[in-house]
C-alpha cells in the first residue's frame, strides 16, 4: 500500500491550499499479516480554498 503520490500531492498542496474547513475519511484500509495490523491508508475527502 502507499507508493509516493501522496509526498508529491501534499508538497503542492501545502503551497496553494488555504482555509481547510471539512475533512471526512471515507474509506479505511488496513493490511493485516500474522494476526497484526502492517500497514494502513485512509482516504479522505476535503473541503478547501485553491489559490494560484
């Protein structure tokens, strides 16, 4: 799970997004191995202001 998108994602949006207002995860995964939890991602749906 992962891969790096969300590094390059969050670099650009922590230069142009402003004034978060709603975040909601709307989904939850988890990889499991020999009874314990290895891994997990959330995706998440928000709610922003886009500034150029």
């Amino acid at each position: 799970m992962g891969g790096g998108g969300q590094e390059r994602g969050s670099g650009t949006a922590s230069k142009s997004l402003r004034d978060l207002r709603v975040a909601e995860v709307s989904r939850l995964d988890v990889t499991i191995e020999k009874g314990k939890v290895t891994a997990f991602r959330a995706r998440v749906n928000v709610s922003f202001k886009y500034e150029k």
